[in-house]
C-alpha cells in the first residue's frame, strides 16, 4: 500500500523518459520504494543494455525513497557507470545520500542542465 498525506489519498509516483540532446532524462516525482521502483529499474537496465552515452536521473522531485531505491540506483552505477549522471537531488535525498555515504559513491549533479553538460 502506500503511503497516505494527511488528505488520505496514495501520494502519486511518475517516473517519465525522454531523449534530449543526446542523453536518456528521466524524472521522478513522489516516493520511490520496493512498490514502484520497478520501472525506474527497467529504464535503467534498458539504457545499460542499449549502451546509452549519457543517462541523466532528475531527482528533484523524489520525496521518500528507501534501500531498494538505494540498491536500484547503485545497480546502475555500476552497469552504467559515467553515463549515469543523478541530478538535483531533493532535500530528502541529498540527506539520505550524505548520512549513507553514497555522495561520494554516486555521480551527483546539482541541477539537470550541469548533467547534462559533464
């Protein structure tokens, strides 16, 4: 199930991809976690898989995410390993990847137009 706002309603999760200037971008909004982490996952092996140059992961949206999204986003940077650029992490990612350790395993971008460009 997932997780309710205070309205009652399941917070909404959109994962969305597009070509742009030579790169796959892929932006997410709401929670990421073991419940809909999968198509971000698929995104990520198929870019692997079709040898994508640069794959550009706009984070800014994101609100929650938990080990999975973690495990998910350290898969890839091993499959894809510089073409995988995470950009404009939330204030709760940003968090996260700081207490974890992760911002100095992941390639982080402070906004989508600087991953694009690296």
């Amino acid at each position: 199930m997932l997780p309710q706002p205070s309205g009652g309603r399941p917070i909404e999760t959109e994962i969305i991809a597009w070509r742009e200037r030579d790169a796959l971008r892929v932006a997410i909004t709401g929670h990421l976690d073991l419940d809909n982490i999968a198509p971000l996952d698929t995104t990520l092996q198929r870019a692997a898989a079709d040898g994508v140059a640069r794959v550009v992961v706009d984070l800014s949206g994101v609100t929650f995410a938990d080990s999975t999204t973690v495990n998910v986003l350290l898969q890839a940077h091993t499959a894809l390993g510089p073409a995988l650029r995470l950009a404009a992490p939330s204030v709760f990612l940003e968090r996260l990847f700081t207490l974890t350790g992760l911002d100095t395993v992941l390639p982080l971008h402070e906004s989508v137009t600087k991953a694009v460009d690296a």
